[in-house]
C-alpha cells in the first residue's frame, strides 16, 4: 500500500464499538473521523474530501445505514462497507444491492475489517494509472468500454457510475472477454484470499451490473462453473 495515511469514516451510533474500531485502525496506520449517525456522516463526507472509505452500521437513529448508502451513492462511488447483524442475510442483500463494497457481521475481530480495508485499497491503487500510455487503453464489449487503469467505464458513450466492486468484477470479466472465469477465480482476484464458498455477495454485484448495463445477457453465468462476458 502507499505510504500515504489513508483516512476511515466510521459510522456507528455505539460508542464502544465506534472507539474499539477507531484505537484499533489508528494504530494500524489509519486516520479515522467517527460519525453517530447517516446525517452526520452524509455532511460530513460533503465537506471532508480526505476520507478514502466508510465503515457503515446499518441499525442507527435518526438515518440507519441503509438510507445513508442511498443518498450517499447517489454523488459519490466511495468505498462502503457495511456493518449487519448476524445472520441477517437480507441486510447483507439490500446493503449489495444499494451499492455497498462489502460487509461484516457483527460481532467481528477488527482484524477482519481491516484485512477488508485493505483488499479495498490494494484493488484500487493496483490500477491506478502507472504512465499516460497506459491510461490511453480501452477494452470494448459491444456497446461497453472500460478504462482499466483510469477507472472509467463508458456505456453507449456515456459514463456508467459504477461502485468499486462493480468495477472490479465487470474489468475482470471484460478482459477475459469470451472466457469463462470461475467463480473461485474471480473471488480470490477481488479479495486476494479465498472467499467462503457459501458466500453470495458477487452474485448481487453481477446482478447489479446487468440493471446498470441495461442487458442481462451481457454477463452469463454458466451454472456450477462462473461468469463470463459475451462478445
């Protein structure tokens, strides 16, 4: 990762849990601002352009977590990853489908959370632009073009907005344009570790994808195997 301080908005009206999460990714190396609830958090973010992620709880007064991704998704592509309660599969659903990164069941080691954190920003600077040339490549699927290293997708010659997990999975896929990608390969090059195989968060990313390009049959999922996207 890069030597520079990245900065971790955690949004969670438990103050125990908020300073835990806060001691503990400060003394990894991270700057932190803490936000009790989604109003909070959402006027904070409009006037402090540093913060690089939001750790957000969906179970909050006044703006829960789920009403906070909406407005928040609605300007900026900020990673998300969200806080649920145990077991709760639907919030984990509705937070993916809103345009969250990732998410934890509580209760979690902060461990964990920063092993997610940091998948997070390794995907993002791994394609950060290394030199013009580089910037300049495109890869066209049909009506779909994807800057891999500018992090920029266009769709009929519009921008697509697109949430960086998003990105992640329609770049994979588009430049093994043709081929099939298998599910575990696609999860070990999101997160670089192993996924539980019973997790089916990428299937609501996918899904996601396929209302935003307007196409469902631009990813195929071949059954038992992966995904693959159709020139």
């Amino acid at each position: 990762m890069s030597s520079t301080k990245m900065n971790i908005l955690v949004v969670d009206d438990d103050p125990k849990i908020a300073t835990l999460l806060q001691t503990y990714l400060e003394e990894s190396g991270f700057g932190v601002h803490r936000a009790s609830n989604g109003r909070i958090a959402l006027e904070l973010l409009t006037k402090e352009h540093s913060i690089d992620a939001v750790v957000l709880d969906v179970m909050m007064p006044e703006l829960d977590g789920f009403e906070t991704l909406k407005q928040l998704r609605q300007t900026s592509n900020i990673p998300v990853i969200m806080l649920t309660a145990k077991g709760d599969h639907l919030d984990r659903i509705v937070g993916l489908e809103l345009g969250a990164d990732d998410y934890l069941a509580k209760p979690f080691h902060p461990r964990e959370l920063l092993a997610r954190l940091k998948a997070i920003f390794r995907r993002t600077q791994d394609k950060q632009p290394q030199a013009p040339p580089d910037a300049l490549r495109s890869i066209v699927v049909r009506t779909v073009e994807l800057w891999p290293d500018r992090r920029m997708v266009e769709l009929e010659g519009s921008a697509l907005s697109l949430t960086g997990m998003e990105f992640d999975i329609l770049s994979i896929l588009m430049e093994r344009g043709g081929q099939v990608v298998t599910r575990d390969a696609m999860m070990n090059a999101l997160k670089g570790e192993d996924w539980d195989v019973f997790d089916r968060s990428i299937d609501v990313h996918i899904s996601h994808l396929r209302k935003k390009i307007g196409d469902s049959s631009f990813i195929k999922t071949i059954r038992g195997v992966g995904y693959v996207v159709t020139p």
